[in-house]
C-alpha cells in the first residue's frame, strides 16, 4: 500500500485526506504547525506529526498542501528524506514553479504539481496535474489520488498560472455570481431563504446541463427571441459582465505568476 503523507491539513490537505482514508486504499500520514488541526484526522485514522520531516522519512509520495510562501521552508525541511529515489513530492501551491521547488530539493528528485479546486471537500473538485521527467512515474498514483476528490487533467507547467486563475479561484467566482443573483431576487421582492434556493438548484442544474451541451447551447434553449433574457442580457453585457470576468481571470493569472517569489 502506498504511503502519503500530506504537509498542511487545512482546507485542501483536509479535504482529500477525509477523502482518501473513507476509500481505505492509502497509507495516510499528516503534519501541521497547528496540533488541534490533527485531531479529526487522528480519530480517521490517520497518522499525524507536528514533524514535517518525520512525516517525510515514513512516507512515499509526499503533498506539500501549504500556502505559496510556506513551500520553500518546508521543501527545505524535508530535502534529507530525498536521498531514497523512489519517493516523490506533489506541491498543490499557486504559483510555485517545478524550477523553483527543486532548488531545494536534491537533483533528480520526482517533482509534481497539482492545481485542485475546493470543490474537493465534497467529492467534485477539478484538478490539474505536470511532472517533471523524474516524476512522470509517480503520475498515475497522483492522478489516482486526486480522483478520489473529482476530476483529474494533464496540463503543460506554463498553463498552470492560467488554471489557476480559471478553476483553482473558479468556485469564488460562482460563488460571487450567486450572491449577486440572490441578491438580485431579494431586491425583486423573492424571500431571501427562496432566492437561495432557487439559486443554488440554478447553478447546480446548469453545471449537469453543461456536461451534456455547449454553453452556447444551452444559453439558445433558454433566451428566446425578443424574450426575459435576451433582454438581460443585453443590461449585463452592456455593464461589463463578460468583460469583467476576462478582466478577472487576467489579473488572477497574473497574481499567481508572482507567487513564486
Ligand atoms: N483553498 C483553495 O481553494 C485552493 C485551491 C487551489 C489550490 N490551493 C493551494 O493549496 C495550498 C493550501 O491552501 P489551503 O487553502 O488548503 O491552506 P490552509 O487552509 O491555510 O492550510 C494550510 C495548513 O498548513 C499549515 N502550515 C503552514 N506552514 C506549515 C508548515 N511549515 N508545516 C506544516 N503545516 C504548515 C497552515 O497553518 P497556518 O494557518 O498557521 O499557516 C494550515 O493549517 C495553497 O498553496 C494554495 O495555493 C488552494
């Protein structure tokens, strides 16, 4: 059985730890700066050190779930454990180039990258995933991993900055859409905890819509001519919307670029 160790068990480290030992096909390890973060997964059990490096020595495949600036110092401490060829380190940090982890990493060592989503926590996360040429053998027990909390794609390295802008930040966009839409309804009159509703069974049947057809499909099956949402549609393209989500997505993608410091 393979033996991951996850390096920060907040909000994406956590998630896919819940997730893998339910499947009970790992042998999982976690560390944390923070002891009481450990606790939930202890009682899954879980193995769990406040020692990033203890946590690396006992593990193979090591996930590095910390913040972009946190990377270096942890890579760092847990260089010695590289000596072993056959371990690998996947980081899911924005930002934070193969190049610039291997600096503090023996050379040779196998080095992924993974850009999930939050969606993760509840089993739909989209994630995307690169090596480098000594860890193209460790990708399909990471891709594997990473299906265990959704969908999984290759993506070149130099995408990476761009994916993240789309789908690592995608879940705050929506979210941002929602709470404009029920905002929207509540200021037509609808009961807020309605608005929700209504909003929320939206999106999600949309997001199944658009497994089976083009946006542009579905956006023709809805808008009839002359109709409600043509007319909306012509209010939130001439305030900016589409506009502003390319504006977005730009200046994301640009503020991953600077991440890696
Ligand atoms: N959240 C998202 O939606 C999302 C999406 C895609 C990718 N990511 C990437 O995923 C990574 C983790 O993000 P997150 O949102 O899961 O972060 P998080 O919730 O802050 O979890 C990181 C955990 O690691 C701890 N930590 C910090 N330094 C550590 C160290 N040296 N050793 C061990 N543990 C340490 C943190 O403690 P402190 O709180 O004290 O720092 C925290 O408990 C980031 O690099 C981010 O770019 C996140």
């Amino acid at each position: 059985m393979k033996k991951v160790g996850i390096i920060g068990a907040g909000k994406i480290g956590g998630s896919l730890l819940l997730r893998l030992a339910e499947s009970g096909g790992f042998d999982l390890g976690v560390s944390d700066i923070h002891p009481e973060q450990l606790r939930p997964y202890k009682q899954a059990g879980v193995r769990t050190t406040s020692s990033n490096q203890e946590l690396a020595e006992t593990s193979d495949l090591i996930i590095a779930a910390v913040k972009p600036w946190d990377v270096p110092g942890v890579m760092e401490e847990i260089s010695p454990s590289f000596r072993d060829d056959n371990k690998a380190v996947t980081s899911v940090a924005a930002g934070v180039s193969i190049a610039r982890i291997s600096e503090s990493l023996p050379q040779g060592t196998a080095i992924l990258r993974v850009m999930p989503n939050v969606c993760a926590s509840v089993g739909l996360g989209s994630a995307v995933v690169t090596s480098n040429e000594a860890g193209r053998a460790a990708l399909p027990t990471v891709m594997d991993i990473f299906r265990h909390v959704g969908e999984v794609l290759e993506l070149p390295e130099r995408l990476f900055d761009a994916a993240t802008a789309l789908h690592g930040s995608g879940p705050a966009y929506v979210a941002l859409f929602a709470d404009a839409l029920i905002q929207a309804g509540v200021r037509e009159g609808i009961p807020r905890d309605v608005a929700r509703r209504l909003v929320v069974g939206t999106i999600g049947g949309t997001a199944v819509l658009l497994k089976e057809r083009s946006a542009h499909q579905v956006r023709d099956e809805v808008m009839t001519p002359g109709g409600t949402t043509a007319a909306a549609f012509v209010a939130m393209e001439k305030a900016g919307f589409v506009a502003a989500v390319y504006d977005g997505v730009e200046a994301a993608t640009e503020q991953a670029r600077g991440l890696g410091g």
